[in-house]
C-alpha cells in the first residue's frame, strides 16, 4: 500500500504500527471554523470559499474515519502549532508510534 492508497494521502506514514500524520493548513483545513467561517462571509466570493472550507473539513473527517475503520492511529496537527513547536510534535508522535509498536516511552 502506498501513500497515495490510504484515504486522504497522509503527510507522514508509519506502516509497521499503522499511524499517519497530516499536517492541515490552518486556511484550508478550517482551524477555528465557526471564525474562519465568519470572516469568509464578510469578503469577496463568500459562497465559494464558505462551501470550499466547509468540503474540505467534512472531507478530513470521512478520510479519517476511513482510516480507522482500517486500524490506523491518525494524528493531525495544524500548521501554526508545527511552526510554533515542532519538537513537541515531534515528540508527541514518536510516543504514539513506539506506544503502537509496544515499546515503552522512554
């Protein structure tokens, strides 16, 4: 199985303890919705981008209920937070994967 056949393409892959990673952009993943939602409706082309937003998150969900449903772990971070520390992502992932390998946190 490649990438490119697990639903929604994940960023980052772990096959052996079936955990996948995707790293959302804050504008088109919805951080904050109901926020972004607001702001959408106040500018230019608001139907457009409110129903793009709106597709995009419903989508993420479906893809990741998809990938449970198959036994995956999905970890989803936003891109602000990736910026902000991506050591504790980092680290906030390798504890899942060695927890879903067995191996103790160290």
């Amino acid at each position: 199985m490649t990438v490119d056949d697990l639903p929604g393409r994940p960023d980052v892959v772990f096959r052996v303890p079936r955990v996948v990673v995707f790293c959302d952009g804050d504008f088109w993943h919805g951080r904050d919705l109901d926020a972004r939602i607001e702001r959408l409706e106040r500018g230019h082309n608001a139907p457009y981008w409110v129903k793009k937003i709106r597709g995009n998150v419903a989508r993420d969900r479906c893809q990741e209920d998809e990938l449970r449903a198959l036994g995956w772990t999905v970890m989803r971070f936003w891109e602000s937070e990736i910026k902000r520390d991506s050591a504790a992502i980092a680290a906030s992932i390798a504890t899942v994967v060695r927890e879903r390998r067995g191996v103790a946190t160290l």
